[in-house]
C-alpha cells in the first residue's frame, strides 16, 4: 500500500497514541470493521485530539460498533469538543475520567455500572480531507487509496454540479455552569480555533445514535458537570479551499464538492453539454471529451481505448431527442414572417380586432361521424397582405379564428380519446397480422390488469399522429356545409372537398403540433428513457409494446412526408434527379463527402430497380408476349403485397357460372297473391304513421310472412350465392312516391342502412338515358345513357338495389359474374395477374366533394373472402380529360389485367331478364354486374330503373382499410346530409365527377 506523506503522518500520530506500532493500528482497524460476535471488549484506536497522557494510553472498552456504515465509532468516550476540532494541548483525559459520572475505562465493573442512555450512540470518525470518501470501504481499512479513487477513463466527480448535499454545520456550544463567565467561554472558543490550525489532520466528531443522527445524546459535558447534554450533528470544518468540501450523496457516499473546472477542461465540459456524451461512456459513466474536430463524430475518450467496440459504438443518440410526428410549422413562409414563433406558439397571444359578426361553431371531421367543434368569430385581416399557405391559398382569403385555444385543446383532446379505437380500426387491419395483434396487446396492457401511464400516452401520441396527418372536412353546426364560410374558401388543389380554410387549417396545426403533440412526446420519450435506465425485468414487455408503436408511427410518418413531397412536387430523396451534393442538403444532413458518394450510390440502384421493374411492362408490350411468359415475383414490386399465401380456389354457393342455375325461379323470388297483398298492407301500415320516407324499416313497414323469406334472401346474398331477385309487384299500380316506399320497406328486411350516392347527398339514383340531353352518348355517365356497359362494381357499397320501373324494347339486360368464378379462373391460368391486381397501384380518379382520388388494389382476400371493386372509367380516364397531378396512368399491364378480368367474367355470366316492379340485389364485393346495349320505343315508356345503396350490419362483410373510407363516407353522417330525390329530374348537362362513377 501507498500513503502520502500527509496520511503516513496521520498514521503515526494515532498509533503513538495508543503505544502502538502502525501495523499493529491498520490491523487492528482491519478486525475493527469485521462484524463482531465476540462480548469481549474490542480496542479501537482514538484520534489524535483525544489524546491522553501516557497514564491513560489504555485501551478504551468498545460496547457498540456499527458495520452498516463501515466507519470506527468509539463508545463511552466524552470529550469537550468545539467548532468541529480541539486542540489537543489545552484539554487532559485525565480531568475527563476524574469526573464523578464518567465511569473508568479500566474499572472492571465498568459493563455493569454504566446506565446511560447515551452509551448507545456512537463517535464516527471522519476524515475531510479525503478527497472521495466511499461508505462501502472501512474509513481505516486502507484497503485503497482514498485520493483520487475515479476510474482511469474518467477524473471527473459521478454527479454533475449542485448534485451534492452537505451534512448541516451546527456549532456546537461548550456549556459551562450558570456562573460561567460568557468572556471566559469566547478566549476558549478563540483558542480551540487557533489550535485547529495546527492541528496537521482535520478529524471531526459526528455523534451517532442507533436511532437517529438529528437528535443525538453524550454522557455530561465535562465542564458542566450535568447528567445528559444534547450535541448537535457536526460537519467537518470547511478548509483553506473550496476544493476541501465534502458532500453526502442519498446513497450515504460522502464526497468533495469539486471546484469550477479551468482551462481545456472547462472547454470540453462546455461541448460536451451541447452535443450530449456518447452513449458508450454515458453507460460507463467516462468523462466523454468530444473531438474538438469533430464534435459529433467519435469522442476522445472512445479513440483512446484499445478494445474493440463493434458491439457499442461511439454513438450520441438518445431516444428523448427523437422526432415523432409533422414538425412545427417553420417552414411556411407566412410563419416566418408572422409574429407566431415564441414561448407561446401559435398567433394566439397577439390581440386581435374581432367584428361585430356573431360567433359560429364550426364541425371538423375526418372519420365517418366523428367530429370536433371549435369556435369561430371574424376578425379584421391585415391590410395589403400577401401572405399564402404552402397549397398557394391566400391566409385571410377566410378571416375568421378560433375564439378560445385552450377550448380547442380540451375538443381535439376529447376527440382523440373517443376516437381512439376508431382510428386504430381505420388505419390497421388483420392483414398484417403482427402490427395487428401487437396494437391489440398494447390497447389492452394499457388498461387491464392495471392501467400503464405510458402505453396509454403511446396510443394516444399514435393517433393524434394520424390526427394532423389526415385530411380534414369541414361543415357548420347544422350539419350542411357553411356557405359564408365556404363561399370565400379557395379551392384545395389536392382535395375536392370542403377541406378547412388557410387560416383555420394553420390554427389547428398549431394547437395539435404545439400543445397536444409536444408535450406527449416529452412524456412518452422521458418515461421510455427511465424504464431503459432502470432496466427492471418487469418493464420489458412494456418497453417493447411502446418501441414497436413508435417505430410503426415512424412509418407511417415517413409514408406521409413522401407523400406530401409527391403532392408539392418536391424532390424526393431517392428520385432521379435529386443532388446529395449539393451544399443544402450536406448542411441539411450533416454529410461529408464519404457520406455523400454513399446516399448518391443508395439513389441510383433505387432507381435503376425502379427503372427495371418498368422495363418487365414495356418489354411484355413490345414482344406481346402472353401472361403466362410475364413472372412477376413479390420481390419485383414495388409493395412487396403477395397472393402466394391466398387460397388457390375458394369454394362454396359464390362459385358459380351459366350452368349453376336450372330455371329462373333459381334466379327470382316470385311473390304470392298474399304476399303482394302483405306488401299493400305494409304500405298502408306506414302511411297511417305519417312518418318520413326516411324512416322506413322493418317495424314501421311490417311484412310478418314474407318479411321472413327476405330475411333468409339477406343471408344469401352475404353468405350464398351473393344476389337476391324479387318478382311479382306491379309499378303500375302505385303512385311514384309508394312505388319508393314500397321499394325501401322490402329493402329495409334486406340491409336497413342506406346509403349517399353522390356528392349532393341522394339517396336514390334515377337510371334511364337522358333522352333530352345533347352530349354525346359516349361523353355520359353509364347510367344517363343506352350504351353497354363492362363488368364493374358500384364504388363502396355494400349491397346494389335496383328496382325495375319499365323495360326497354330491347336490350338493357342485367348482366351478373361470381367474382370468386373470376378469381379461381385467374389463380388456375394466370396467377401472375392476380398478384397485380391484388397490389396498390391501382390509380382511382374521383373529381368532385363525394370521393377523393385514390391508389389502391383491385383484389382482395380479407376475413377469408375474396373482393373485387374495379371500374374502367376512374382507372383509365375519359377520352378528352387530363388526369389529376399526381395521379398516374395505367400501364399496358395493367390495361391487358383489366381486359383479361373481363374476358373471364364474359365467359362466366348470367344475364336476368327484367319485368317491371322486379327488385334485385347484389352483394357489391362478391359480384361484378355489367349491362346490355338497349334501345326504347318512341311512344312507350323507357327503360327506368331507381337504384339505392344498402348495408345490413348484422351481415356485412368486414372490410380491408383500403376500402373502409369509401365505405364510411356512403353510410355514416357527414356533412353532405341526405335528400330524397324521390321523383326523377331530367339531365341536360353532366359534372365530371359523375361521369367518373357508376
């Protein structure tokens, strides 16, 4: 062992005073700090200002030692102590033990005789100018060094600044009798203070009881002379420096308070703390010195070791300095401009000048009938303005703002927490087996057995992500959209709908991303950052569920940055033209030239993939070789979506083709006399109750024996063959407005939800050829004109119903195909086509406020069934129109799937022979339905047909995600309303949106 020299002199003071030699002391300190099972006395040494003349230089009894804090303690020892220290010259032991109630240390009933209570407490014996004291080392053990005892990688103290607590200095007083002069006192207290400077070792006496350390007691003072004196705890005696200070850590580690760094050192510490330590020694808790060269690359501390660090790299990331969600709004140039960035956030801290206008509640949406409310009230836009939003939208074009921020917060909030299955529904389904079951297992964990704070933050940080990331609708407190609004809204340029005002859409922004987003990451992140500290077992399974959501949202947002680039044009990272080079991105992403040649490298093979994957169309069109030469392998697309794990051939009543069906009363359900009378009846029934049209269903339109043959028609259509027809009513004899209600009241029993066919809110559609119009026929919609049309399915609904008023002289036949007969077809002959049709690249333009554009796939397999929803017109465009930005066209591929699709269904149809009053339903997603050319007499009426939407809820097929949007705008509330058009208006002129749906 090493001392200094200051130590070794300590050393052989204390062992002078006990007549004994500096290793008999060390051992005997050694045997000290053991556990003692023995009840024989034990010598422990005393300090040096206890020291007593060679008389009493016998060993003093120890009753008591305490090895929980490993330090010396000495028992039934009074001394006279002051400010900490005492000259050892002005005081003798021998006066001490002379007193009558100090019992001596030799005697030998000295066990028996003592009574005290203060015989339990004990002197601990501390040394301040240890420079890091360490508890779990024996204060006189020696067994290391106690100067500078850091690791060789760090010299730096384990707590940052302020971290340490220091012991309370109290004074302890040297009590004397009552007539003890006061000036007397002050000439012992100055010259124990002298004496303490010359002292060589600063040893202080820490009364320490059992019980406490804040209320301690010793035997009598030995200038009082009374029975019991109370000593305060003392610290040690602050020294010369302030580097001598010593500190108690809550883990009893008593430790110098170090001084302010200087020099290089306190510049390392200044950039350490602004590009953090690395992770490698944060975990080892080193001193982390960056490269002063390199700040950000590997660190000082970590270029110095010569071990391999594969497995821990020199790395600063950490996970509370992730980004989660769309950034702020720092980008827009109108942001900038504006007085908006700050402590507050947003523009609500700035004084406004309101109108007169009353205020309004506007209703935001963006799933089904799930909305918000916010209020509104108009304002006065700055004048000579030209601020634009990033769509180009004038900012004040709408002056209106939200009245209330902190009602706004409490609305979306509220709006999330009821929303939160909703949006997991939406954006997550069973296809993806893995995200699924995880999500369900976090939903789950974060409520039952016992509710984890931090998956429910997760969840909600997840979808308040899809929350600013998905489109908005907008609409007034009445349900209709606000025309005052609206009126001066500029048109979105990448949605058709009422999407929000530029203001009100940057105000929303701002309290999402700012006072919603914002401070759950914070929570989420600093609650993640502590279960990897702690590392407990029992937050694993935690710590997984929250990683894997995060790591999903991180997808999904980048889905949404590539995607809104695509919309703004922007160059994407991995496209053709993008630069890496250029000196913005380099700043942007902190690369150097390696770096660089690197992602320039990572571009071109993306692209020359995608360049690849192009030329497999171009060069099957070239050679016009057939399918079954064209492999498509999952690895080859851009989705990597696979039908190899479908069912090669479904089976049941959908599969089925010409030769399935015997007569036609396989095909109709043909009404009896009382059956038709049951339907009058049921007419009768609901006139009677002077309700809405509307309101028709199966207990306001009562059918008691038929209603049970349409109930089973609705199982087999869901479950069966997937189509139902009705015969045996006569239009004729009712009056157009029961001809509706009959119609609705025999649906009702078939799917009593119905739903919005089109952006003004029908909710039947009129079909017959718009005789009176001057388009061309092939510049009409399908169903305003007497041209045929090819297999197709009706956008997303769920059930086709259509009631039959008059037939065409000829032609003008329904025409029907099993989609399942299409898809085993496919499977058996072409399988490579079902693989294209069943990816997301299917290109579906939709104009106007009712649908949006949209990719997606043509084929689906979802909850064990086979879908198919396609229709040419959207897919391929109308002749004289320019697709949408944006939204691409169909490859040759794609064109010949889509001719091949209708060859097969071609081979495999049926075709009805319509009566007037026949009702037929179709299942939507099971089967394609096309129809005959026809032609109509001059003086008879035309063909006519009322179509409405249906949905049976207790029967409905689940849905994929890809076409759960489309289903929800049919059927659930939204802004549009509902009218009934019960009688038909003629057509002169059609919308481009229409022209683009069935």
């Amino acid at each position: 062992m090493e001392f200094s020299s200051k130590e070794l002199e300590d050393i052989q003071r204390v062992a002078g005073l006990f007549n004994l030699t500096v290793d008999e002391l060390i051992q005997k300190s050694r045997e000290a700090s053991k556990p003692s099972t023995q009840s024989s006395p034990e010598l422990v040494p005393v300090p040096s200002h206890h020291a007593a003349s060679s008389s009493s230089r016998d060993a003093l009894p120890a009753r008591h030692l305490s090895h929980r804090d490993h330090t010396l303690a000495w028992q039934n020892v009074q001394v006279a102590h002051h400010q900490g220290s005492l000259d050892v010259d002005s005081f003798e032991i021998e006066e001490y033990l002379d007193q009558p109630s100090a019992p001596s240390a030799t005697s030998d009933g000295a066990q028996d005789t003592i009574q005290d209570s203060a015989l339990d407490e004990q002197i601990i014996l501390l040394n301040p100018q240890t420079a890091w004291y360490d508890c779990d080392t024996a204060l006189w053990s020696f067994g290391e060094p106690t100067e500078g005892n850091l690791s060789q990688e760090d010299d730096s103290p384990p707590e940052e600044d302020g971290a340490e607590s220091y012991v309370p200095v109290t004074p302890m007083q040297l009590d004397s009798d009552p007539g003890s002069d006061s000036t007397a006192r002050e000439e012992r207290r100055e010259k124990a203070e002298k004496a303490l400077d010359s002292v060589g070792t600063e040893w202080a006496v820490v009364s320490s009881s059992p019980g406490s350390l804040s209320s301690l007691q010793t035997p009598m003072s030995p200038t009082s002379g009374s029975a019991e004196k109370r000593y305060h705890l003392i610290a040690p005696k602050i020294g010369r420096s302030a580097s001598q200070s010593i500190s108690q850590t809550s883990s009893g580690k008593i430790r110098k308070k170090r001084s302010p760094y200087q020099g290089t050192k306190k510049k390392d510490t200044h950039l350490t703390r602004q590009v953090h330590a690395c992770v490698r020694c944060r975990m080892q808790r080193n001193r982390c010195i960056p490269d002063p060269n390199n700040a950000r690359g590997p660190c000082l501390t970590c270029q110095q070791k010569t071990v391999r660090m594969s497995r821990l790299p020199c790395l600063r990331y950490m996970v509370t300095d992730s980004t989660l969600f769309r950034t702020s709004l720092d980008y827009m140039a109108f942001y900038k401009s504006h007085p908006m960035i700050g402590p507050h956030h947003g523009d609500f801290h700035l004084d406004r000048q309101w109108t007169s206008s009353p205020s309004k509640i506007l209703c935001l949406g963006q799933l089904g009938a799930m909305h918000l409310k916010v209020e509104l009230r108009e304002f006065v836009p700055p004048a000579n303005t030209t601020d634009v939003d990033l769509k180009g939208r004038p900012m004040y074009a709408v002056p209106w703002a939200i009245v209330d921020p902190d009602a706004a917060v409490r609305s979306v909030n509220e709006y999330i927490d009821s929303g939160m299955h909703d949006y997991l529904y939406e954006h997550l389904d069973d296809t993806d087996r893995l995200r699924w079951n995880i999500f369900q297992a976090a939903h789950r964990a974060s409520i039952f057995p016992t509710p984890n704070r931090m998956l429910q933050k997760t969840l909600r940080l997840w979808v308040a992500c899809r929350f600013i990331e998905s489109k908005w609708r907008c609409w007034s407190d009445s349900g209709f959209a606000d025309s005052e609004i609206l009126a001066s809204n500029p048109r979105d340029p990448f949605y058709d709908w009422d999407s929000l005002p530029p203001y009100l859409d940057y105000q929303i922004a701002s309290v999402i991303i700012h006072r919603i987003l914002t401070p759950l990451r914070k929570e989420v992140l600093r609650e993640l950052q502590g279960t990897f500290n702690t590392h407990s077992p029992k937050d694993w399974f935690v710590t997984f569920l929250t990683s894997f959501i995060l790591l999903q949202n991180y997808e999904m947002q980048m889905q949404f940055q590539q995607q809104f680039a695509a919309r703004r044009k922007a160059k994407q990272l991995f496209a053709e033209g993008f630069n890496w080079g250029s000196p913005r991105v380099r700043r942007m992403a902190r690369l150097d030239a390696e770096e660089t040649d690197f992602m320039a490298s990572c571009r071109d093979v993306v692209v020359q993939k995608a360049m690849g994957k192009e030329a497999i169309f171009l060069e099957e069109h070239k050679t016009g070789k057939t399918w079954g030469n064209l492999e498509l392998k999952p690895s080859t697309l851009a989705y990597g979506a696979s039908t190899h794990e479908w069912p090669a051939e479904m089976k049941g009543d959908l599969c089925w083709g010409p030769q399935s069906f015997r007569s036609g009363e396989d095909l109709a359900l043909v009404l009896t006399e009382d059956e038709v009378s049951e339907v009058r009846a049921g007419l009768r029934h609901f006139n009677s109750l002077e309700l809405y049209g509307s309101e028709v269903s199966p207990n306001t339109f009562p059918l008691p024996t038929l209603g049970q043959k349409l109930l089973r028609l609705a199982a087999d259509i869901h479950s069966g063959k997937g189509f139902a027809a009705i015969r045996g009513l006569q239009p004729d004899e009712f009056s157009p407005e029961d001809n509706v209600l009959i119609f609705l009241g025999i649906s009702s029993y078939i799917g009593a939800k119905r739903g919005r066919q089109d952006e003004d809110g029908n909710m039947l559609m009129h079909i017959r050829d718009a005789k009176l119009s001057k388009t061309p026929q092939h510049d009409r919609p399908i169903r305003y004109s007497a041209r045929a049309s090819t297999f197709h399915t009706d956008t997303f609904c769920d059930i086709l119903a259509l009631q039959t008023r008059s037939c065409a002289l000829e032609g003008g036949r329904n025409i029907l195909a099993s989609s399942w007969t299409v898809y085993n077809k496919l499977m058996a002959t072409h399988p490579e086509v079902c693989e294209l049709l069943a990816q997301p690249i299917w290109p579906f333009d939709s104009r106007g406020k009712f649908f949006e554009s949209s990719t997606r796939p043509l084929l689906f397999y979802h909850g064990g069934r086979v879908m198919m929803n396609l229709a040419r017109e959207p897919l391929l465009g109308l002749e004289g129109v320019r697709r949408p930005a944006g939204l691409a066209t169909l490859t040759q591929a794609q064109r010949d799937a889509l001719d091949l699709v209708e060859t097969i269904a071609t081979q495999n149809q049926i075709v009805l022979n319509a009566e007037p009053g026949d009702l037929l339903f179709i299942n939507n997603h099971a089967v394609l339905h096309s129809r005959e050319a026809f032609s109509d007499a001059p003086r008879t009426p035309a063909r006519y047909l009322v179509r409405a939407w249906l949905k049976n809820p207790a029967l409905a097929w689940k849905l994929p995600r890809a076409l759960q949007e489309g289903s929800s705008r049919i059927y659930d509330d939204n802004e549009l309303g509902e009218r009934w058009n019960i009688v038909d208006v003629p057509k002169f002129q059609f919308r481009l949106s229409e022209r683009l749906t069935s």
